[in-house]
C-alpha cells in the first residue's frame, strides 16, 4: 500500500534529517546546530522565571539555567524509572515462560511414570 503524500514528505524528511545528523558532522557542528534551541528554551524559561523583569538578569539567567537542569535531572529520572518497570515486565515474563514450561515438564514427567509403572 503506497504512502500517502504526507506520511511520504514525513518519511522523508527524517530519512534527510538523519542523514545530516550523521553524515560525519564533528560534535561542534551538532552544538552548532541545536545553540537556536537551546538559547531559545533558555530564553522561555527566564520569561517563565521573571515574568515582570523585576530580578537582575544576572539571577534571572541563574534561575533559568537551574530550572533547566531541574527539567532535565527529572526526565533523565523518569526514563530511568521506566527502563526499570519495562526490565521488571520482561523478568515478570521470563519468569512465567519458565514455569509454564516446568509444568509442561512435569506434566510430560507424570505420563512418561505413568506408562512405565
């Protein structure tokens, strides 16, 4: 089934964008790249932190680069809490898998004593 236009353009267009990011770009031209983003973000949270302009730009900035490393100190936690559940999900199933395939064991056990007794 064809992609429609869209799904294609989308296709595409991360397929160009991962080209970039990979095609050799040293570590200072990827820096280079996300500085907008970053400086962007930081921006909006300083909005967020002094919304009035009242601090000096020098604690607004402190306080921004700290909420920062807040934001990021959470999800870095967050994904490590859900690799932890998704291990414990896959131990969870090794574990059943495991004992079912005792009980068929067993199960083939009991049959092979019984024709033999």
């Amino acid at each position: 089934m064809p992609l429609s236009e869209e799904k294609e353009r989308a296709v595409l267009l991360m397929q160009e964008g991962n080209a970039r990011w990979m095609g050799g770009l040293a570590a200072t031209d990827r820096t280079q790249l996300t500085a907008p983003a970053r400086r962007s973000w930081l921006e909006q949270l300083m909005r967020e932190i002094d919304p009035d302009g009242t601090l000096p730009p020098a604690e607004v900035e402190f306080r921004a680069r700290q909420r920062r490393r807040e934001i990021m100190a959470r999800i870095s936690r967050l994904g490590v809490e859900k690799r932890l559940q998704q291990k414990a999900e896959r131990d969870r199933q090794a574990a059943d898998a495991a004992l079912e395939d005792l009980a068929d064991a067993m199960t083939e056990l009991a049959g092979y004593e019984q024709l033999t007794a």
